[in-house]
C-alpha cells in the first residue's frame, strides 16, 4: 500500500549514492517519539 501522496525527493538509486558508513532503516509506530527519542538520547542524524 503506498501512502505517499507525491513523488519521492530523490530516487532510489540517487539516494543511496548519497550515503556512506553504516545506515540504519527503522520502522516505528509513532514517528514523532522516535525521532525525539533518536535525536535526543542516541544522537542520530535524521536523513529522511
């Protein structure tokens, strides 16, 4: 189910070219708390 309204900022493949060292991809309940909580206490750098 796709729950995008609009085009993606970049592509897939643009996007990963972008990224280096480790990533990490998390699927979370409440968005607004996990960002926060990755922010705050783990110091994460939110990409997208």
């Amino acid at each position: 189910m796709k729950l995008r309204k609009k085009d993606p900022w970049k592509s897939a493949s643009e996007y990963s070219k972008d990224l280096s060292g480790l990533t990490i991809n998390l699927l979370v309940e409440d968005i607004k708390r996990s960002i926060y909580f990755l922010q705050k206490i783990v110091k994460a750098k939110i990409i997208y």
